[in-house]
C-alpha cells in the first residue's frame, strides 16, 4: 500500500511540472527597465540582456549555426547592438517555447 501510495504522489508531482512547463502564459513577468545595455549575442536574432535573459528578435529569422550568412547575421547584429543602449517592446505573447522573452529592440 505505501508504495502505491509513493508512485502516485511522484506520478502526480511530475504531471504538474510537466503541465507548468507547457503553459505558454504563467503570469507577471520581471522584464528589464525600460533602456537597458545589451550585454551579449546569442545568434543573428537573439540577444542577451542584463542579468542573463535572452531577447528572441520578432520579425527576424536568421540562418542557424552552420547555414550559410549565419556568420554575417552574428557581425550584423553585434554591431547594431552589443554594448549599446536600447528599448524593448514586447510582443504579446511574452515568452517563446524556449523561455526566451519576445519583442523589438530599438535605439
């Protein structure tokens, strides 16, 4: 009976970690201040923002790592970007499958 007992509530416990996964809107998200330094690149359309959240670019869907111009698509947007300050405005789905945060960036 305890073991039954056990796997039920494991069972239980990951179903609900699985569905929190997968819910597209959880609530309130912190979001940077409104004009940020962006600290870093991740690819042609994502960036990395001060404390470590990414920023997937919306509108913009550059070659993957290995493509052909992927290279050019990283120099474009570190030179755009990188070190430079910038607003943010979101889409209105918040975060991506990935958990990155959606928006335009804009100097």
């Amino acid at each position: 009976m305890k073991k039954q007992y056990r796997i039920l509530i494991i069972a239980v416990f990951v179903l609900f970690l699985l569905l929190v996964r997968f819910v597209s809107e959880i609530g309130h998200d912190i979001t940077p201040r409104d004009r940020f330094r962006i600290t870093g690149i991740i690819d042609g359309d994502t960036i990395e923002l001060p404390g470590g959240d990414r920023l997937r670019l919306i509108g913009i869907d550059c070659p993957e790592k290995g493509e052909p111009y992927y290279d050019s698509a990283m120099l474009f947007i570190e030179a755009m970007t990188l070190g430079k300050t910038a607003g943010i405005t979101y889409s209105k789905r918040r975060r991506d499958r990935y958990g990155r945060m959606l928006g335009c960036v804009y100097r």
